[in-house]
C-alpha cells in the first residue's frame, strides 16, 4: 500500500509542466516532435507548440524525410538506411512546422542532401518571415519568380550557406543574383560554387555589407579574388580553403593552380582591411 502510494504521488508524464516538456521536447528531432510527441495528449501538443523549441530548425535526421535527392537516388534505400520507417515528405514537414512555429524560426537549417525546391522555399518565406540564418542545397530553379518571391521576404537574412547540386555553374548564376538584390543585409556567406569575374562583380554591386565570405573546395579566378578583396569594403574574412586557383598567363593559356602564387597572395595580403585569409600558397601547378 505505501509503495503504491508513492507511486501515486510521482507526476504522470501527461501532467508535467509545459516549459519543463518543452526543454524535453528541444532535445528532439523536429520531425519525432512533430509527427509524434505533439500527438500523445493536449498536454504535449500544447507544449509543442512553445516558440523556444522553434527558434533554430535543423531537419538533420536521416531517415524521417523523403530527401528526393537526383544525384543520388538511392541514398535511402530501404534495405540499407532506414529499416522500413515511415518517411515524410519535405513539404508536409515544412507546412507542419509553419503550424507549430508561428514565425518563431531565426535558423533554418535543411539536410545537406535534401533536394529544396521553389515550393518548398515559398512554403517557409511565407510562414517563417525572420530568418536570419539559412543552410540549404540548392540546384537551377524552374520559377525564377517563385524563387526571387521567396527570398525577397527574407529583408533580415544575415548568412547564407549555399551548396549545389548541378555542376553547371552558370546555372546559379540567375538564383544567385536574386538572392544578393533581395537580401542587402547579408553579412556571411558561404558558397561551393565557381567564383568568376561576373559572380564577383554581382557579389560586389549588390552586397555591400558582406563580412566573411566562403568558397571552399571549388575553382576561383584570381582575378575574381581581387575583385572582391578591392571591391568590398566591409569585408574582413576570406575562406578559400581547398580551392583550385585559375589564372591567364602571359602566353594567353588559363592554368590551374594548387592554391594562390607567393605574389598573388602577397598583393591581397598588402590591403590591410582583410582580418584573415585562408588559403593555400601554391605548390604544385597543372594544365
């Protein structure tokens, strides 16, 4: 009798306090809170619902959303990842969390293997107005209006973290341009995408108050480079890290480099308003 007593006098998991199941509820994966926790009672889809757990969105698990990826079909086989769980699609999760959130969001994070799409973007620009910080996976759009409508509501966006799914550069050329006139207050951006003069001169003519800018493992132009070092003003920190260095040469040909020449970097170095640059001084060269 007394030990069934105690066990009467222990809170049931459907009484708990809302602000302590919301930081139970943080711990995790948007989709589980989602599509399971907030569907147990009243309770915890109340406390579901509470905007500290909404505040950065990162849809990192594996294998709760359709990535749909083209590159890679088959990344989700069923007999090798995830066992036969139910997958969700992308766009019921991101309606859903549009639903739960109610505009809280200031990150939004998107699995780095997710295909993200124009309707999928429309869907959180317009539920999700305060994003300050985005991670997503980007490949040429079929609704440039679409796309340019979506970014256009993101006025507050700070960092941009872009990888791509097409290994036609000139295909982001559009997307890009978009996303630079639409979002002045970027400050941090990084990018895997082929950096040439006329990504460079639309990165210098629409982003002005860019801080710290990014491309890694990809090919940039050494002219390209200085156009930026020269043309942004308020830049401080430069990641080239793990880039293949293009160059004219005297005899006309183009040649690619294994990181910048001692000269090269000598005269980037020599502005004086560049904090740190990461890249590597070239030690071998190829055609």
């Amino acid at each position: 009798m007394e030990r069934q007593e105690r066990f009467e006098n222990i809170p049931k998991w459907e009484k708990l306090d809302k602000d302590m199941l919301a930081n139970i509820f943080k711990k995790l994966d948007m989709v589980d809170v989602i599509m399971g926790a907030s569907r147990v009672c009243i309770t915890w889809f109340l406390a579901s619902h509470n905007k500290t757990i909404w505040n950065t969105i990162k849809l990192n698990d594996f294998d709760s959303i359709v990535l749909d990826n083209p590159s890679n079909p088959h990344l989700q086989d069923l007999d090798n990842n995830n066992g036969g769980k139910h997958l969700n699609s992308l766009r019921e999760i991101l309606t859903e969390i549009n639903k739960f959130s109610r505009a809280a969001p200031v990150e939004f994070f998107f699995n780095a293997n997710t295909n993200v799409l124009e309707q999928d973007l429309a869907i959180i620009s317009n539920g999700l107005p305060n994003i300050r910080k985005l991670a997503l996976r980007m490949q040429k759009t079929q609704n440039l209006n679409s796309f340019t409508s979506s970014f256009s509501k993101w006025k507050n966006l700070q960092t941009l973290i872009i990888a791509k799914f097409t290994r036609d550069d000139d295909d982001l050329k559009h997307e890009f341009k978009a996303i630079a006139e639409n979002c002045r207050n970027l400050t941090t951006i990084k990018i895997t995408c082929t950096l040439d003069q006329e990504l460079a001169n639309i990165i210098v003519g629409k982003l002005p108050n860019l801080k710290s800018l990014s491309f890694r493992c990809t090919y940039v132009s050494v002219e390209a480079v200085k156009s930026l070092i020269f043309g942004l003003y308020n830049l401080k920190s430069l990641n080239l890290s793990h880039c293949i260095f293009l160059k004219r040469h005297n005899n006309g040909m183009m040649l690619a480099e294994l990181g910048l020449s001692p000269e090269d970097k000598s005269i980037i170095l020599s502005i004086q308003k560049l904090e740190t640059l990461s890249c590597v001084v070239r030690s071998a060269q190829f055609v």
